[in-house]
C-alpha cells in the first residue's frame, strides 16, 4: 500500500557522534560513546537493524543485541564493550 511505513525501526541519520534512529514516532541518539559496538562500523551495517521484539533491536552484520530500555537510559546500563 503506497505511504505506508515498511519498517518499525529505521537509522535516518548517521554522524561522526553517532546516529539517530527512529523508532515508531520516537527518536532516539545512540552516542558512539555510549555504544562503542557502532564506532567505526561500516555504514552499511549501522543502516541494517532489525525490530526483534517491541523492546528488542538488533544489527545482524555486527552481531550487536540492544533492549529499546538500554538506549533510552544509558545510565542504567554502565558496562560497556571494550573496543
């Protein structure tokens, strides 16, 4: 059906902080200080995530699960890949 949204997550920006994703009518700023697992990836790779749950992403080519949770509220999750 022409207008109709295809995806329920989408990554419409990309900049050398991090990026911003779109998750139904929320943006959220992932910060590549806060998810090392994105710095230095392939653009590509960044732009193919998927919805898994209502609460659950993830980004095949990097192997990289988030909840929805974890990116709403860094703080509350300090442990962090070491890159």
């Amino acid at each position: 059906m022409p207008g109709t949204a295809t995806s329920e997550v989408e990554v419409t920006n990309i900049s050398r902080h991090g990026f911003w994703l779109l998750l139904e009518d929320e943006e959220l700023f992932l910060p590549f200080e806060e998810f090392p697992w994105f710095k230095g990836a392939p653009v590509e790779a960044i732009l193919e995530v998927e919805r898994q749950a209502p609460e659950h992403l993830y980004w095949p080519i990097l192997d990289v699960d988030l909840s929805v949770r974890s990116i709403r509220h860094p703080d509350l999750y300090p442990l962090k890949a070491r890159c």
